[in-house]
C-alpha cells in the first residue's frame, strides 16, 4: 500500500513538471508553424509572379481577421481592388490560409504585399522592409520581408 501511494505521488510531481513544459511547447509551436505559414505565402507568390511574369498581391485579413490569401492581379483596378475582392476565387488566387487558434499578427499599416513578375516587392500601406510580427499568448515571432522577398526571421521571445 505504501509502495503504490509513493508511485502515485512520484506521477503527481512527474505531471505537476510536464505539464507547463508541454503547454509552453505547443505555444511555440503555434507561434512557429503560423509564422511560416506567412513566410510560405509570400515565397509561393513570388515564385508565381516570376514564373508567370505576373503580378501577386499577398493580402492580409484577407478574407477575415488572421486569414491571408495571395492573390492574382489581373492589371484592372476595378476587379484587383474591389471590396469583395477576398471573397472571390480567380484563376491563380490561393486558397485561404487560417493560422493555428490563439495565432495573431500585426503588419502595422500594410494591408498587402504585392509583387511584380520581376519578384520585385512593395507594400500597400507600407513601407519595404515589411516587419510583421506574430504572436501568440505572450509569445513573439517575427518576419522581415524586403523588397526582393527575402525573408528573415528571429527567435522566439
């Protein structure tokens, strides 16, 4: 009887231990994974934009909060620009990709990264390098996109 209740409390401090080790693992993880599912979207778009030699607009909030879409310009601002635009699928646009639950990034006032069939970036409502930063809990994560698509990254913090 003595031997089973020292088992069971060596499993109650063991699980006491991992538990915050395993909370804060899958926290990184999440912060990870949606940080470079950004960085995959951009270099998708601009691998389409060059091999296509067409324009790519990487679209944030697009077609909801930390949603993004990538997006093909067709050179006709009233169809490239329209409200409605997110929620249309055209020949060439991604699909939506959702970051993992409690995922959030912020891209100060940049609403898209558009690329030209060069692989030449800018930023609508922005300025190049695009720092965006992503977060989840207290947790950060960011990328650096610059004008030619690199992609630079930090550690977690």
């Amino acid at each position: 009887m003595i031997e089973l209740l020292i088992t069971l409390g060596l499993i109650g401090v063991v699980s006491a231990i991992s538990v915050p080790v395993f909370m804060e693992s899958n926290s990184r993880s999440a912060l990870w994974s949606g940080s470079e599912q950004i960085g995959a979207a951009v270099r998708s778009a601009r691998l389409k934009a060059i091999s296509q030699n067409a324009a790519y607009r990487v679209t944030f909030n697009c077609p909801a909060a930390n949603q993004l879409r990538t997006l093909f310009m067709t050179g006709d601002p009233d169809v490239d620009d329209a409200g409605g635009r997110c929620s249309q699928t055209l020949e060439g646009d991604s699909g939506i990709i959702k970051l993992p639950v409690g995922v959030a990034y912020d891209v100060a006032d940049a609403s898209s990264l558009q690329v030209s069939g060069r692989g030449i970036f800018t930023a609508n409502g922005g300025g190049i390098p695009l720092t965006i930063t992503v977060t989840h809990g207290t947790a950060t994560r960011t990328l650096t996109v610059s004008g030619t698509g690199q992609i630079t990254f930090t550690d977690v913090q």
